[in-house]
C-alpha cells in the first residue's frame, strides 16, 4: 500500500506543484481506553505528499496535505509504572507490557485568500480546511510478559484487539511565507479544527463518539536552486525544483466521549483522549507551473 502511495505521489508531482516528504519524531498517547492507563510515547514515521499554497483565480489558493503515519510498537509507559511501582515495594500491581502500533491515514484540504501576496515566496494567506483520519491501533500482550495479577487481567482484555479511528475535521488555517534570497523561503502555518471521531475496538464489541479539536503548527525553510521562466508561444512554463526541511506539531484531543450500547448514546466517563505527535521532516517537488 505503501509503495503504491508513493508511486502516485510521485506520479503527481510530475503535474501539480507538490512535495514529497518523509519525517521522523515522537507520538504520545493518553487516555483510559485499550487497557491504556498511563501515556505512552514512542518513534513515530510519516510519508507526505505537500500541496502548502498554489494560487487559483488570482489570491485565491489551495493546499492539501496527505499523510501516511507508522510508529513502532509502544510499550514504555507500562515498563515505567512497573519500575515505580516496585520502588514503592506495590510490585504486585504490576501492568502486563502491551504492545501498541499506530498506523494511518491523515487527509486535509485547504481553501483560502491571499491578504497579502507580493510574489510566490512573499504571501500571508487566511482560509478554512477541512479533513478526514483513518488511523488505527493495534494491541497485543508482550509475548515475553508473564504477568498474572488483578491488574494485568483487566488490561489484558484488550490482547490481540485493534481499535479503529474515523475522524473529520472543519476549521480555519493560515499560511505565509517570506523570501529570504532568491534560494531561500520561510513558510509558516497554523490549523485550528473542530474533529469528530467514532471510535471501534473488535474485543469491547462497542462504538463511541467523540468530539474534540484538532491543533497543528508548521515551520519551515524551502530551498530552491532551479527556477526559470519559458515561454512555449502558446503558454509558458516555469519549472522549479526544490527542497524543504521543516518542523510540525499536531495534537488530536477528545473530552466529550460517547458509548454506543443498544443503538443508544450513553455518556461514558473515560478522560480525555489526547494524541501528540512531534515530526522533523525533509522533502522534495518539482513543478512545472
């Protein structure tokens, strides 16, 4: 699947003004669901294909932003607990070491207006976006963990079981940028979303909804070393070819949780779900346009 994302990205940035980028990080979770008691973090891999701002029907613009993520199995927090828990001489109470993978997709489109546009690289941009998530976690025991206590029973349900995510998200969005030289660029942007999201896990056999809000900042510098102008008589064309190097922070947080038993929405007191996600990226794209 992977491949075949890849190959359409590439496919499409022979077209459209585009970027390729591959990041690495740190995700967190937190949130009483999973058998999940205490936040967990680990290495976190994503795989973009980047349309940040191309003008249509002149300061009107669009961008878009699809993003495959891949994070190894997580299982710090329990060994955490553990260690404390025996420094406290509670070794007893010991959490079982889950395994959590997170794996998905993550889609937006942005629609906007220049208030400022004084070339390609000097812009500040205001607009609404709008997104759909699709990721999911796996769960298991650690096949190593021989844990058999009141604690590890109750968290255990959860072995072998994968919850599934379907989120959308409406908000507004900013982007600019400024031309440092006739190379260089720093571009900016800022996501604030309202997201909705229903929630599934094949071992609880339920469903919940939830809403919550949706945070993302971006920063970063584009290098651009070839850029021309030529004209074809009919039209003209001005390839480019480019590279970015960036910083983003997303944060995905859910306070007003529903369970769905019997066809009814009950309220169901589970905390706040939050997922945090810390990525350094690179890229490249070339656009003939």
């Amino acid at each position: 699947m992977l491949k075949k994302f890849l190959l359409c990205g590439c496919l499409g940035s022979l077209f459209l003004q585009a970027d390729i980028e591959y990041g690495k990080g740190t995700f967190e979770m937190n949130g009483g669901f999973m058998g999940l008691t205490i936040p967990i973090s680990e290495d976190i891999e994503t795989y973009s294909l980047v349309n940040r701002h191309s003008n249509m029907f002149s300061d009107f613009y669009y961008g878009y932003n699809i993003t495959w993520l891949d994070s190894q199995n997580m299982k710090q927090a329990q060994q955490s607990y553990n260690n404390l828990n025996g420094m406290f001489g509670q070794g007893n109470q010991k959490l079982p070491s889950m395994d959590y993978r997170l794996q998905g997709l993550d889609a937006n489109l942005n629609l906007g207006y220049d208030l400022i546009h004084n070339s390609d690289k000097d812009f500040l941009g205001l607009g609404g976006v709008v997104g759909v998530s699709t990721p999911w976690i796996d769960s298991k025991k650690d096949s190593s963990d021989s844990t058999n206590n009141a604690v590890g029973v109750i968290a255990t349900g959860f072995e072998k079981s994968k919850t599934k995510f379907l989120t959308y998200k409406v908000g507004i969005s900013s982007i600019g940028s400024v031309g440092l030289n006739d190379y260089l660029s720093l571009y900016g942007s800022g996501t604030y979303a309202f997201q909705t999201a229903k929630i599934t896990n094949d071992y609880a056999s339920t469903d919940m909804s939830v809403n919550g809000t949706f945070n993302e900042f971006d920063i970063g510098i584009r290098f651009q070393p070839l850029n021309a102008n030529l004209d074809l008589g009919l039209f003209s064309i001005s390839p480019n070819l480019h590279g970015t190097l960036g910083y983003k922070i997303q944060n995905w947080s859910f306070d007003d949780v529903k369970i769905n038993t019997s066809g009814q929405n009950m309220p169901f007191d589970m905390g706040t779900m939050e997922f945090d996600s810390k990525i350094i990226y690179a890229g490249f794209g070339y656009s003939f346009f």
